[in-house]
C-alpha cells in the first residue's frame, strides 16, 4: 500500500503523549519553508500554513521525510539542505551533496529522512525549509512528502 497511509494507521494508534502531527508538505510559495498541506493528523499541536504551533511543552520527536526527483544530471554538485526549524531559527539541518555528471543516471530519485528529538515550550513553531524546492517530488509521491512531530514526554 501506500508508506503514508500506513504511517498515518500506525501514528493513530499509537499511545502518545497527547500531541501528534504528521502533515504533507509540498513547494512552497514565496519563500524556501516548505507549505504544509491540510491533509494529515493534527492532535493537540495547531497546524498552519507553513508551520506547527505546539499546545503542550515536553520532548517532541520532529521528523522530515522528503523525497527528491532529479529530472537530469547537472554538470556539478548540488547540495540540498533541510532545516528543521524552531521559531525560524535552525534547530537541525541535513545537507545532502548530489552527484556529478559521471556518478548520474539520466532520471534519479532520491529519500532523505531527518529525525530530531528536542525539548518544546508552549506557542514554540515548528517548519521546514529546503534550499532546493524545485527537486521536491510532488509529482509522483506527493504523499510521502511528509512533516512529523510526536510528543514523547513531558518531563525534561
């Protein structure tokens, strides 16, 4: 079946600490944080246009997981960069260099999975951004493009 729909089953049947987003993402607007799309699961964390407001303090598991489509080789490297971000400011990156010409085939996809578990207050915002947009694969798995934030615990 479908790797999203399936995590969504399992993320609703999780016992959780009472919070829970798990939101689509696609390109976004005018800016490189990524929109979130009003399809998903939304418990206790407010979910906005670009970002999510969180409800309840304590440990948050944030994940990311996006995929890229390179419809040609470029002729140098390209370094994709994923930020989580907390109130617009970094709180995890990942940086991913592609290939050179030589290394590509003529179409490439590509997964990146970014997990980060940190400690957050009430009204903190959590987004994404992404230097790259236009490798977002919103063509073929627009749903598997996916924003995450699951409450672990409440004590620090």
């Amino acid at each position: 079946g479908n790797v999203s729909e399936d995590y969504v089953r399992i993320l609703l049947n999780v016992p959780t600490k009472e919070a829970a987003a798990y939101m689509r993402v696609s390109n976004p607007v005018n800016s490189s944080k990524l929109s979130l799309v009003e399809k998903g699961i939304c418990k206790n964390i407010q979910c906005k246009s670009e970002e999510l407001v969180i409800q309840k303090q304590g440990f948050y598991l944030i994940f990311c997981h996006l995929n890229f489509h390179f419809p040609s080789c470029p002729n140098s490297l390209i370094d994709i960069k994923i930020e989580l971000l907390v109130n617009d400011k970094v709180s995890r990156q990942t940086l991913f260099t592609w290939c050179a010409a030589e290394k590509c085939q003529e179409k490439t996809f590509k997964t990146l999975f970014q997990p980060h578990l940190t400690y957050l207050s009430v009204k903190d915002r959590i987004s994404v951004t992404l230097n790259h947009p236009k490798f977002l694969n919103n063509i073929s798995l627009p749903n598997e493009n996916v924003l995450g934030v699951l409450r672990y615990s409440d004590e620090m």
